[in-house]
C-alpha cells in the first residue's frame, strides 16, 4: 500500500458505474475492489497513467 487517498472514492465511482450499467453485484463489487485496490498502489487520488483506465475499460467490456 503506497497511498489510501481516493480509495474510497475510487470504490464508490465503479459502484455507481455498475448501477448505471446494471452490472450484477458480485461483479460491480469486485471491479469495485480491483480498481480501489490499483489506486492505494500509487501515489494520489489521481492516475496520470491512461493506460490503466483503458486496460480496465477493455477487460470490462466498456
């Protein structure tokens, strides 16, 4: 863990993804972990790193 800052931000924005996608639950809550555990990797609430976002939106099917 580098940085807990926007974890739950992080969390909470796949979450309301999945709702508005109508993800099943076990999946939102899964992508949900996946993404807010990338985000305590690094350093800010923030990726600069695009290619993190498009290698998520891709395995996601978005």
């Amino acid at each position: 863990m580098v940085d807990t800052v926007g974890a739950g931000d992080a969390f909470a924005s796949i979450c309301i993804l999945g709702l508005l996608r109508d993800w099943d639950l076990a999946s939102m809550l899964s992508r949900a972990q996946v993404f807010a555990s990338l985000i305590v990797g690094m350093r800010g609430a923030t990726v600069r790193d695009t290619a993190l976002y498009q290698r998520l939106k891709q395995q996601w099917g978005l």
